[in-house]
C-alpha cells in the first residue's frame, strides 16, 4: 500500500475511484488514508486508556461498563433504549453492562416520565466520584501532550474531530 503510515503523507497514489464521489485527487486519498492510519493507532490507545480507566474506578469493572457509565454521565438520564441505540450493539450487551454498574451502586433507575414503560438511567453520586478518580490520571496526560499547542489549534481539532463522529461534511478548515 503506498499510504501506509510508514510512507507518510506525501505517499504517491494513482487516482481511486470512491464509491458516489468518482476519482478523488490522489493527495485527497493519500491524506485521507494517513488519517484513517492515525485514528487507527488512536483507537489502540483508547482501548487501553479504557481498560485502565475502568480499573480505577472500580476493580473488575468491565471497559465496556465503564463507557456505558461515561456516555450515562454526560448524557443521563437516558434510557436503555437510548444507550442501545448509542452505542450500536444488541440491547443484551447493553443490558450486562448496566446490571454491572448496578452492582457497583454506580447507577440509578428512575421511571421515565414521558414513557411509563421506560426507565431513565442516571449515575449515582458515587459514580460521579469514581469517574472523576478515573479520569484525573489520563487528563494530566492529554494537557500535557496539548500544553505547547495553541489554544485555537486544540479548539479546531475539537471542532473537526466532532465533525468527523457525525459525519459533517460542511464543517471546513478555517484560515485565519
């Protein structure tokens, strides 16, 4: 592959033909592919940054749980339908992680006003505690790896990488 990481992003590409897009400049291609490598490697470090972060909120506490427990933090209440719906899995992995943060007292179960049959899933002040625990060890890391950067280069990045999770295509770079 010409645009393997290793090659870097000047790699030579011959024009690709991109399904609904037709042939995309090569430079495009190439950019995108370094893109998709790097995002790669950062998926690689978040499952590890997961792994450690579960741990320290609780021992034995899945990764998997410890997401659910995240995603529930900042934007609970929510129901389990919801958080299904999220996270893109079948309502049984959903369902496993959220009996094991109720064993961990991690979350609370309130009857979803607007839907009797549903209830909202919400974290528990404990919960709140232990993510806090969780999360000021790896925060110290990225401020760290950010401390140099310029405040709108970080701020872009926020931006475009918000993009990318829901595939804004009219978000653009800016020129300042």
């Amino acid at each position: 592959d010409p645009c393997t990481p290793e090659r870097g992003h000047g790699a030579i590409v011959t024009d690709i033909v991109m399904p609904g897009l037709g042939t995309s400049e090569p430079r495009r291609v190439a950019a995108a592919r370094s893109i998709e490598a790097e995002l790669s490697e950062l998926v690689s470090r978040i499952r590890v940054h997961m792994r450690r972060s579960a741990e320290a909120a609780a021992p034995g506490l899945t990764p998997a749980s410890y997401k659910a427990l995240s995603l529930i933090d900042r934007r609970g209440p929510i129901t389990l339908s919801a958080l299904t719906e999220i996270f893109g899995v079948d309502k049984s992995l959903i369902s496993r992680a959220v009996r094991e943060l109720e064993d961990h007292e991690f979350i609370s179960r309130t009857r979803d006003p607007n839907d009797g049959r549903s209830q909202l899933l919400s974290a528990t002040p404990h919960a709140r505690a232990r993510l806090e625990v969780a999360r000021k060890r790896d925060e110290g890391r990225l401020l760290g790896v950010l401390a140099d950067w310029d405040l709108l280069d970080i701020e872009r990045l926020a931006d475009l990488l918000h993009a990318l999770n829901v595939g804004d295509a009219t978000t653009k770079t800016k020129v300042d």
